[in-house]
C-alpha cells in the first residue's frame, strides 16, 4: 500500500490569535514585578536555608537521643 500511495504528512496549519492589549493584565503584571526587588531571591534562599539547618538540628538532635537511650538500654540490660 505504501508504495502505492505513499504517506505524506500534512503541513501545519498556521493557527494565529491577534493578542489585544489587557489594560488589567498589564496591571497585574507590573504589581507582581513590583513585588520582585533586588535581592528577594537571596533573602528568600537566605530564610529557606536557616529553616533547612533548623530541621536539620533538630532531626539529628532526636537520632542522638534515641542512640543513646538504645545505648543505655542495652547497657542495663546486658549488666
């Protein structure tokens, strides 16, 4: 059948949207780029840093405690 009829792709149908200008759009825009200052991303990373090595303390504090009562546990039970 191919060689009979062989396929041909079509080709793309061209699919054009006229942008209109959105007065309230272009406000939204430049309020959220407003927001944005120099630096914000380094404070935010800054902040989510300092709550990593929060949980990070706290998650280790908790592995020793438990290691050590395991330790005292078995100390007690072995004498």
């Amino acid at each position: 059948m191919s060689v009979l009829f062989p396929k041909v792709n079509k080709p793309r149908e061209w699919d054009y949207r006229p942008i209109y200008y959105d007065k309230d759009k272009e406000a939204r825009k430049g309020k959220k780029l407003a927001r944005l200052h120099h630096g914000s991303f380094r404070e935010e990373h800054e902040k989510n840093m300092t709550e990593l090595r929060k949980r990070k303390h706290t998650s280790s504090l908790a592995f020793w405690l438990a290691l050590l009562a395991m330790l005292l546990f078995a100390f007690y039970v072995l004498y």
